[in-house]
C-alpha cells in the first residue's frame, strides 16, 4: 500500500469541510441578525477550517501546484518574509484563542474562541507543511543538493 497516495486522497476530505465552513457563513450572514446565532455560526465555522486546513496539509509537500505558489517559494527572501507572516499570524490566533478562552466570564466569547483554537491548530500544520515546501523548491538550496548528490556518487564510485 502506498501510504503517501492514501494520504494524499485522504487530503481531499478539506473539500467538504470547506463546504460546511461555506454554508456556516452564509448562515450567518443570511436572515435576521442574532448574536448568539451569529458567533455559533462562526464558531462551527472556525472549527471545520481548522480541521479542514489539517486535512489540506496531508497533501505531498514536494509539489506546489500553483504558478503563483512558485513565484514564492523560489525566492529565499519571498519564502522566508510568508513563513515569518505565517508564523506571527498563527501565534495571534493562539493567544487570542487561548486568551479569550481563559480570561473571558462570557459564554458565547469562550464558545467562539474554542473554535479559534481549533482554528490556530489548523495553521499550526499548515506552517509545518508551508517549511516543507519551502525547503523542497528553493532555488539555492537545489544548487547545495545538487553538489551534494554528485558528491556521494563519486564518493560511492571510489
């Protein structure tokens, strides 16, 4: 069994979960306006991004798929100022859900930021999986890799 490609289907489990997160917004914008409604809504919202940003992360991470991705991930210094924005964004999320969770006495906020929690466990994978593929497609790392493999070729000739 190839467990590499039974993730990589597995992966695909972000695509319905996107979906519920899409039908949680409209929900929530769609009607009457009630508050306690409104932050349910957003937080099954939260939680299915989340879970569905983990599902996304299982795909093989030596491929980007998009033009634009490359654009990116080629480029050191692009890479790195995403990774340094992700990184900040992801932690911001964190300590606004854990913050929200702990030192709140209202209900409805410690509902909503469990969803955040959730949400910021979601991008925790994503930034794992956005290292990888930074690592995997910089263009001066392929030069070191390169000289690298030669380097035990010949070794492993002599």
């Amino acid at each position: 069994m190839n467990y590499k490609l039974f993730f990589h289907y597995l992966s695909y489990l972000q695509y319905p979960l996107l979906a519920g997160c899409a039908y949680f917004l409209f929900q929530s914008v769609s009607g009457e306006f009630d508050l306690n409604t409104y932050l349910m809504n957003m937080n099954n919202m939260l939680v299915l991004m989340g879970i569905a940003i983990s599902f996304s992360t299982l795909q093989d991470s030596k491929k980007a798929s998009l033009k634009f991705e490359q654009k990116i991930w080629k480029k050191p210094k692009a890479g790195k100022l995403f990774l340094i924005f992700l990184i900040l964004f992801t932690l911001l999320v964190l300590v606004i859900g854990f913050g929200a969770y702990f030192y709140s006495g209202n209900e409805n906020i410690k509902e909503i930021s469990f969803g955040t929690i959730v949400f910021g466990i979601g991008l925790i994978s994503f930034t794992k999986t956005a290292i990888e593929i930074f690592e995997n497609h910089r263009e001066d790392r392929k030069a070191w890799v390169m000289i690298y493999r030669e380097y035990k070729i010949i070794r492993y000739i002599n």
